[in-house]
C-alpha cells in the first residue's frame, strides 16, 4: 500500500478565469466572452458563425480605459498556432492590446500598466 500524500491542487483555466473575471468586474470592465466555431441552432435549420479559431477569449470595454482582448491559459499553457496568428492579427493590423495571461496576478500587473498608458 502507497503512502499517503498531500497534494496541492492544480490550477485548471477555468479557475484563472473565475479569477480574471473578479478582478475585472473590480476595475469595473464590461466583459463578454468571445465564442469561436461553428454551432448549431436548437431547431437545428441554422448554422450559427463565432467568432475565428485562435481569437482571444474575451472582449474586455471600459469607459475610461482602453479597450483590449484578453486571452486566458492555465498556468504552465501554451498558445496553439492558430491562437498565436489571430493575436498578432488583432495586434499588428487593428493596433488592439492582448493580454495572454496565465494568473490573476499577472493580469493585475497588466492592467496597471495597461490603465496607466494613454
């Protein structure tokens, strides 16, 4: 029989997300998730177009501060390819900030330079 042993859970992205979008809500961003694919209506007669594969997570608006999207990856995670293309679309092409953060405290570091340029 195996010893017994603690463990500290792992961190899953859902959980960064819970977390982003408490911090968000407390700097007072209207956030809406940014939904990728195609889907099916329920009568099933129309197709329903998202947004493009790889497109952040989420649209993240303020009154004040400028806008940006915000894409969310569990600690240790990777962007995909497809991910890495459209960032740098929305980047390069629409001068857009992406925040790619992987815990709460990064996205608070980000939004406090983020909140502090023009």
């Amino acid at each position: 029989m195996r010893p017994f042993r603690l463990a500290a859970p792992r961190l899953s992205e859902n959980d960064v997300e819970a977390g982003c979008l408490d911090i968000l809500a407390l700097h007072r961003y209207w956030v809406r998730k940014l939904h990728a694919g195609i889907f099916k209506s329920l009568d099933g007669r129309r197709h329903i177009h998202g947004v493009p594969k790889g497109t952040p997570d989420y649209v993240c608006l303020h009154g004040r501060h400028r806008n940006f999207l915000l894409e969310v990856k569990r600690p240790g995670g990777k962007l995909n390819p497809d991910q890495e293309i459209q960032i740098a679309v929305a980047r390069e092409q629409f001068d857009l900030p992406v925040a790619v953060v992987e815990g709460v405290e990064e996205l608070s570091a980000w939004l406090a330079q983020h909140e502090r340029s023009p």
